[in-house]
C-alpha cells in the first residue's frame, strides 16, 4: 500500500475549504440500516456485478458535523475526520483502506456530491440526476457506498495497473489543456459522436451488438483523442492514457453504482444511469459516462470479461477492441 500512496497523490483528492452545519447529536440509526442493507448484497450479488467487491471488507466511516463514525467488524467507532472536507472517495491508511462517505442527512442537505478522484473542485461536484432540492433515495445511497467500495477495491488490486497509466500523464497541466480543447466545436461534436454510439449500443435490442457498430465506436473514439491530441498540443499517447486511466477508475465505479441500483430492483434509478449515456458530458464526468458504458457493452460481448481485466493490462477501450473483433 506504501508504494501506492504516490500514485494516489497524483490521481489527487480534493481538499477544498468547506463546512457543513449539521447536528453533532452522533450517527443516525438510518446510516447504520443503509450500511447493513450495502452489507447484504455480499449474498452474491456484488460479487456478480464485480469479482471480489465488497462492502464489510473495508472499515466505513461516515461522517456527520465534525466526527466520523468508523463501522467495522459488528462496531462502530467515533473519531475525528481525516480529511478537511466532506467528500465520498476512499483513504489508505497503513495496511487499511478506509471508505468514506457522508451521512445521509448531510447528503440530502448538499444536493451535490463531493466524490472521485479528483483535481478541480468543477469535477468533483457531481450532479446526481436530479436529486438537487430532493431527499437521495436509499437506493441512492447504497450505490455510492458501492461506488466508493470499488474505489476500495482498485486500491487493493490494480496497483501496477493503475502506475503504468499514471506514468503517461505525469504532467499536471495536461488535464487542463484537453479540457480547454473542448470548447472546439469539432470536438464537442466529435464527443457527441461517441457517447450516441456508445448509448445506442448499450441499449440495443438486439442479442448481439453489431460488430461493425461497435468497431465504429472504437474508430470515433480514437479519432476524437487523435483530434484532441492534435489541437490540444499534447503527446498522443499522454491523451490516450488519461482517458484509459479515468474510464478504468471511475467508469468501473460508475458502471458499480448502476449495478447495484439493478441489484437492489430499482430499475428506476437504474434507467437513469442508462439515459445519462445519450447525455454528452465534458470535464472528467465524460469518462464516467464512457468507461460505464464499455463495461456495460463488454458485459453483453463477453460475460468473462471482468476476469480478462483483472488478469492483464489492458484499458476498458483496449478490451473492448480485442473483445469486439
């Protein structure tokens, strides 16, 4: 875990000034209900949605005002924050990886959630649909504990994986550039392209998806990087390897997280996260959208493809492209 941390600072969590007013009365018993309610899915249906994933494995701490309250092993523990903010993301400790969320109640009261791995406070506030002025339903909730145990889980597992990402993209102001690159209109309707096709595949009817659409996916896509690269100024392969990077972490939280909504017979909630696909997004949240996407086209390509990732180093495009021939 000591030789993660470095990768971890680079990926960064946000560490911005804020304060929640809320009640230091202690945990609520709802917190403790919706972390047992997450614990219940390990009856197989988080090991199906992800090999390995877990919820209990992992000490919870969910914050409310100023203290956290750590649930692990049948207890539950007060103490001080570890980090400055409010934030669901997930935090290695010595040997421990620690996940953290807000309460519910702090949730509700924010309407946006402070959650990823992050570098700019515009990317770290994601809108939930539209739960901004609404209570977040369980299902909600559950799904973003789930979200951030995947966190957990890439820490504990994809280690060298997620360093040879990391390696191409060292440069810190390369995320800024393609940022600014899409204020171009070619490559906004370029990434308009790309998240039509992926939706429509994603959705489709049929048993199969069609080869020639999904090799047409991969082709906008590199050609949308290819544009990127070229009018951004950066390194082709640095473009390439923080789309990989991003799609890895949070496109496979993202795909978790309507994976449990499914698993939890919300199919509601889970539409939503499948009608998010036709929306184009820009900033870090596209890549979100994009890897849950691919992870949900490689389930329909290929019902092993969850283990062929674990097992090489290929990014979630480079499966889909050796999984779509």
């Amino acid at each position: 875990m000591k030789a993660f941390r470095p990768i971890y600072l680079l990926i960064g969590v946000l560490l911005a000034a804020g304060v929640l007013v809320t009640s230091l009365r202690g945990l609520p018993g709802e917190d403790l209900v919706l972390y047992e309610k997450a614990c219940t899915l390990e009856d197989g249906r988080l090991g199906q949605i992800w090999p390995g994933l877990s919820v209990s494995r992992y000490p919870v701490a969910i914050r409310k005002g100023n203290a956290e309250y750590v649930v692990f092993d049948g207890e539950v523990r007060k103490r001080k924050p570890v980090l400055p903010v409010i934030a669901c993301t997930v935090y290695p400790d010595e040997d421990r990886i620690y996940i953290l969320v807000p309460s519910k109640s702090v949730m509700d009261s924010v309407g946006q959630i402070v959650e990823g791995f992050s570098g700019s406070i515009e990317d770290f506030l994601i809108d939930r649909f539209s739960i901004e002025g609404k209570k977040m339903s369980e299902s909600q909730y559950i799904s973003i504990l789930c979200h951030e145990a995947m966190h957990a889980c890439q820490l504990s597992r994809w280690e060298e994986k997620i360093k040879a990402l990391a390696e191409g993209i060292a440069d810190p102001g390369i995320e800024a550039r393609i940022e600014e690159s899409e204020s171009d209109p070619e490559i906004r309707a370029m990434y308009e392209k790309q998240a039509d096709l992926l939706y429509r595949l994603v959705v489709s009817d049929e048993g199969m998806p069609d080869a020639e659409a999904v090799a047409e996916y991969i082709r906008t896509r590199k050609d949308t990087l290819a544009l990127v690269s070229e009018k951004a100024g950066i390194d082709a392969n640095a473009v390439e390897s923080h789309a990989d990077l991003y799609e890895l972490l949070e496109g496979t939280a993202r795909y978790v997280e309507a994976k449990t909504a499914l698993a939890l017979s919300d199919e509601e909630l889970y539409g939503q996260y499948l009608h998010s696909l036709k929306e184009t997004s820009f900033g870090k949240e596209k890549y979100y959208k994009s890897g849950m996407g691919i992870c949900m086209l490689l389930d329909r390509l290929d019902p092993d493809w969850k283990q062929d990732m674990h097992a090489g180093s290929l990014s979630l495009a480079g499966l889909l492209e050796n999984t779509g021939r």
